[in-house]
C-alpha cells in the first residue's frame, strides 16, 4: 500500500467569499486536506509561519504580494525535513498571487522529491490552480506532478465528494 502526505498551509479567520470578506473558524484549504484524508488515508504536516500574516484579509494580501515579489520565504514553526517513507504527496493551499503561499514553497524547497508523486489541490475564489503546478515542477525536481485540483474556497466545505474522488483517482 503506497504512503500518503499531505503538507498544507490553510488560513481561518478573514477570508474572502465571492465578493465579500467573512470571518471562519476553519480554513477552506482545512477541509480538503480532510477529505483527502478521509479519502485515502494520509499523515498530515501543516505549515504554520514563526510570525502571522495579519488578520485583516486586505493587509495579509499585501503581505503575500510583497513576498511573492520578493521571493520570501518566511521562517516556520516547525520544518518536515524527510518525505522518504511516503510515495504520494498531496500539496494543498490556498492561491496568493497565482501560486501557493511563500511559507509553504519554502517548507517544499527543503526535500528530497526523488521518485515521489505529487499533486496540487488549490483553494480560490477565481483563479484556479494558477501556476502552481509549474511551479511545483520547478520545486520537486524527481518527482512526478500528476493533476491538480482547483476547489472553490466558497464551496469548499461543500466539496467533499469531488475531493475524495480526485485524492482517490490521484493514488489508484
């Protein structure tokens, strides 16, 4: 039975729905990791940054540019630093500029992708995967992209079923 990884950055508190910001408890990048969890069976590493993006959902975005255009990677609380016992890798975040977050780009810059596989599963509110996956290619030299998925931030708690079958189809 192959090994399963999940490496995540997901944000609770403000986020943006459709053209209105709101305020949730969990973050919508959460509940795809669970179902993907739920799916296939999966240890999980969640990337969580020393110092936190702000709260208020317009300044964390000018944050996230500013390091998107500097190349940033922000300290971490905790670092993964072997994926050798995991065959299949799920990497999951919501889309800031076109990618995944800074914080969870320099967790992947620091392994070993030698004969893994991995897949993107993006959260957004319109832009889709983005360039993450050609981003990812960049970052996880050895390894196999397969194809991501992009889910609806909005309907993300909604999307267990699509999720599943995709993280599913991903391993099978």
């Amino acid at each position: 039975m192959a090994n399963n990884l999940i490496i995540y950055y997901s944000r609770r508190g403000e986020n943006y729905f459709g053209g209105a910001i709101r305020s949730i408890n969990k973050g919508n990048t959460e509940y795809c990791v669970e179902y993907i969890q739920n799916a296939v069976g999966a240890d999980t590493f969640q990337v969580e940054t020393v110092k936190e993006y702000s709260k208020d959902y317009m300044e964390c975005t000018r944050e996230a540019q500013a390091e998107s255009r500097s190349g940033e990677r922000p300290e971490l609380k905790e670092y993964l630093d072997n994926i050798a016992d995991y065959d299949n890798i799920f990497v999951c975040g919501p889309c800031w500029w076109g990618t995944f977050p800074c914080a969870l780009l320099g967790q992947l810059e620091q392994l070993d992708w030698t004969g893994k596989k991995v897949f993107a599963l993006m959260t957004h509110e319109g832009s889709g995967l983005g360039h993450c996956e050609s981003d990812l290619r960049k970052i996880c030299k050895g390894a196999s992209v397969g194809k991501g998925l992009a889910v609806s931030g909005s309907s993300a708690q909604g999307s267990e079923s699509t999720v599943a079958a995709w993280a599913k189809k991903c391993v099978g």
